[in-house]
C-alpha cells in the first residue's frame, strides 16, 4: 500500500477544472497536457539580456547564502538554460508543507528536462513577496508530541495592518516567541537551528524564507528569486506597461475567458469586474513606515485611481519609469510578469495556480505572443514505518480516510478485527436470508403488487437488524481491543490532520524536524511523471 499512487479524484475539495486538466481533459485553456514529456521540446525564450538576469540572480542568491550548485545553475541561466519555475508565499517558518512538493517538482523535472532534451533546465523559486495580506504568511500549524496541531503566529507586529507588502518587512521581536514556541513542539535539532538561523528579528520576511530554502535544497541547486525590487521591476517593465496601455483591451480578453469557462461548466478563480487592472500601486507611506499596496482602477473618464488619489495614464508611465517598483502585477498578471524575465519552460502550480493559467492564457498570448506550459507539483502523504504497518494490518486504505468520519472507520475496523468464525458465521446468515427474501418478495409481488410492497418493506427491515447485530459485534471486539480506536485516532491526525490534507495542514519545517535532508531526497525521487494522482510516501 505504501508507495501507491491514487487518482486525484479521492481528494477532498478538488475543482472540476483541477481534475479534469490532471486528466488531460481541459486542452481548451491549456497549452500542453501535463501528461507526457513534449512540454521539454517546446522553447523557452525569454524577453530580458540574460547577463542582466543573471547578475540580478546571483546577487540575491550570494545574499541568501545559496550554494554553488544554485550558483552554478544561475550560470547555466546566463548561457542559454532554461527555468523550471514554481513559487509560494514567503510564510512564517516556509509554510506548508506542500512547499517542499513544488520545489522538490521543480527540481526533478529540471533534471529529467535536461536528461531528455540536452538543453540545461534549471529549478527556480519564484518568492511571492508582493503580496500584501499579511494574515496570510504570519503563522505555521505544527504538530505536538502527541499529534495535536497548534499554530505558531507572529503575534505582534507593528506593520499587521499596514497593507505593505510583506515581503519586504522586518520579522522582528517577537519572532524569537514564536521560535522557542516551535522548538517546544519540534525539538531542538538542527531543522530547528536553522530557522533560528534564518529567521531573526532584523531579517525579513523574504530574507528569511529564502534563506530557509536555499539551504533546505542547497544540494539540488534550487534557484531562488525575489522579483520586488527596482532591477526585477525595470526587467518586467514592459509587460507592466502594456497593462497601463491595454488595459480596456485585456480586461475584455478575459471577461469574455471568464464566460467560455463558465459556458463550460468550470469555475473562474479570479472574478474580473469592469474598471479593475492588473496592477497594483505602492502609494502613501510615512517616513520610515511600509508603503501600502493598493489596487489600481480604471474610471470611466481614462483615468485611474489607487485609493483617493487619481493618476491620469502619463502619471502612471511616469512612475514606471522612474520607480517601477511601485507597481506590482496582481495574481493574473504575475505569472505573465515572471515569465516576460525568465526563460520558462514550465511552471509548477498547485490547483489554485493550476486554475489562474485557465484564465490568463488569454493575458500570455497577448502580452508575450506564446502560452506557459503548466504542470501539476507533487501530491503526497507521508507516513512512518509504523503507520504503513497499521495500515497493512487494519486493511485500511487512504481514501477511506479522506471520505469517512473516524467513528465509522473505527466500527469498520472493528468488523474486520472480529474472529473469523463470527465473520463466517455473519456472512452465512446474510447470503443465505438475501436470497430467501428476494424470492419471497419476488413471490409475493406475483401474487399481489401492494402484497409485495410490503413484503419490501419487511425485507429491509430484517437486513437492517442482520446490520444492527454486525455493529454490536464490532462494537464489541472494538471494546475487547481497545487500541483500535488509538490506532485508527493516530493514522487521521498523521494522514488527515483536522480533517485537511497533510500536505496544506502541516508545516514544512515540521516534517524537516523529523526527517531532514532524507526527506527532501525522498519528495524529489517521488515527484517524477510516473504517478499523475497522489502518492502515498514511507519515509
């Protein structure tokens, strides 16, 4: 059972458009299909000089401490390489573990890119530190000794509130709480030195979680990326130019994708409304306190406005040109922006991403005359040895965890623990009482139909005593063993913590405390094509 690979329909939640592009089914809004390898052929141009590109690489990856194999990659990157990209949220401590699914994705199909093609692909990390909910990024869930899930959170801060992006923000005091807070439910060992490391009052929040993650895939040289400041943004500037210039233009392109979606029965993950951008603007800000992001927005008279202040069109190409830092792509308009300064090959997504790329297909062809091949990270769960055994033993298998309340899965293992005499002797009972109350029903209807309506009735009824009495019998066994219902208790909060996948409810660092370096080993090895659903890990 360990190491099994399970359709991703048995997960909980998922979208219809999710599951059917998984399946290949949803070529209408995608540029490849995510199964197979021709994603590999295709090319990969990118708009900026790559030395600039480079430059602005190895400065932010020798600032975060990379190794040379990072470094070696950047310098694939200068000489013709391509990217394979992903990216998350610069969250506290580096946030879920499915953070470690989308770097592990990238790296191994990197490697496999370059093993088919000859063409170096490199894996690279692109820091979502733009945004600005810092409601978002200010926490981590960690389990305790005993399975119990408690979120750290930075519970003071002075710029909580202040709509800055948060990338750019000081951790400060009270991140040393939060640090001995997760050293009280890890462990003091070395996953734990590094957060300390990493995460220190004066770093930020985009700082530390770079740090975090180079040295987490120093070996596998991922390439980590910050695109927030003047020299990334001056890169970008041409696609943030064209969504001031055309910007009625792409707002029609993707109200009208918007209702081809839904004509065809898929969701929108982002509602376009009319008047609103792609853009966001850096505007306001005190001396010495965060700027705050705001949401550009088009009146009806051609011109914008970003909170109470009006821009006209010249204002804004102003302040791109001088300060293109301030203005920011919002989350259809990004990977467009990401891939106007990488030489994208494919970029790693999660459902949520997955869903964008539906969406702002229309935004790539228009803005860069081509489409980004997207492809779905690694799924997984982990499990111990000894959970593995449990599952082995109790016959359980990992849908029935995802689908079933604990009380019933409890009382089905308890059925299958019962002695084999009293499941013989159950199953006797029930074939045998089928079969006779089919014919009886089926005579009594020949004799009269409101006879055999109530012949019916009487039948379910005696089939649903026959399944009382296989309850009690579980019931009892389930008294009789009593570490059943510890077992199965355990295997939901290591499997299904909270009723949540693993993978979004556990933070990464947890299972690095756990694991180390093995871990990451073993998320690479596994994020190959071979498995296009979930897998189920033994680590």
């Amino acid at each position: 059972m360990a190491g099994a690979c399970y359709p991703l329909a048995v997960l909980p939640g998922l979208s219809r458009l999710f599951a059917e592009f998984v399946e290949g089914r949803a070529g209408a809004f995608y540029p490849a299909s995510p199964v197979g390898r021709g994603w590999m052929h295709q090319d990969a141009p990118v708009s900026v000089p790559r030395p600039e590109l480079a430059a602005l690489l190895s400065a932010q990856n020798d600032a975060c401490h990379a190794g040379s194999p990072a470094m070696a990659n950047i310098e694939k990157l200068r000489h013709g390489a391509r990217a394979v990209v992903t990216g998350q949220q610069v969250a506290l401590f580096g946030g879920p573990l499915y953070t470690l699914h989308k770097a592990a994705t990238a790296v191994r199909l990197a490697q496999d890119a370059t093993a088919a093609t000859g063409i170096p692909h490199v894996p690279v990390f692109w820091l979502a530190t733009e945004d600005h909910d810092f409601a978002e990024i200010d926490h981590v869930v960690l389990p305790a000794q005993d399975g119990t899930l408690h979120t750290v959170r930075l519970t003071e801060h002075p710029d909580r509130a202040s709509g800055a992006p948060v990338g750019a923000l000081r951790l400060g005091a009270s991140i040393d709480a939060a640090l001995n807070e997760a050293a009280a439910l890890l462990g003091h060992g070395a996953e734990i030195e590094l957060l300390r490391r990493c995460y220190r009052p004066e770093a930020t929040f985009a700082g530390a979680f770079a740090q975090w993650l180079a040295a987490t895939f120093r070996e596998q040289g991922l390439v980590v990326m910050d695109a927030a400041g003047r020299a990334a943004h001056a890169l970008g500037a041409p696609v943030l130019r064209r969504a001031i210039t055309e910007a009625a233009e792409l707002e029609t392109l993707l109200l009208e994708r918007g209702q081809l979606l839904e004509q065809q029965g898929y969701h929108q993950q982002v509602l376009v409304k009319p008047g609103a951008s792609l853009l966001f603007l850096l505007a306001g800000g005190a001396e010495n306190a965060p700027h705050t992001r705001l949401p550009l927005k088009r009146t009806g008279n051609g011109s914008w406005t970003a909170g109470s202040t009006s821009y006209s069109t010249e204002e804004l190409l102003e302040i791109l040109g001088t300060e293109p830092e301030r203005l920011s792509p919002n989350a259809l308009l990004r990977p467009v922006f990401q891939d106007a300064i990488l030489p994208t090959a494919a970029y790693i997504g999660g459902p949520a991403e997955i869903a964008y790329f539906a969406q702002n297909g229309v935004l790539h062809e228009r803005l860069l005359g081509r489409s980004t091949v997207v492809l779905p990270r690694l799924s997984a769960t982990l499990i111990s040895a000894r959970q593995a055994e449990v599952l082995e033993h109790d016959g359980i298998d990992l849908p029935e965890l995802f689908r079933m309340p604990k009380d019933e899965l409890t009382q089905r293992v308890g059925a299958r623990a019962m002695p084999l005499e009293a499941k013989q002797r159950l199953h006797a009972v029930g074939s045998s009482m089928s079969v006779e109350l089919d014919a009886l029903t089926a005579w009594m209807t020949g004799l009269d139909e409101a006879l055999g309506r109530s012949a019916a009735v009487a039948a379910s009824k005696m089939r649903y005593q026959l399944n009382r009495l296989r309850r009690l019998a579980a019931q009892r066994e389930l008294e009789r063993d009593g570490s059943i219902r510890r077992r199965v208790s355990a295997l939901y909060a290591a499997v299904y913590p909270g009723g949540h996948l693993q993978e979004r409810a556990v933070g990464a660092s947890a299972e690095l405390a756990r694991h180390g370096s093995a871990l990451v080993s073993l998320l690479v090895d596994s994020a190959g094509g071979d498995c296009p659903g979930h897998k189920l890990l033994t680590i």
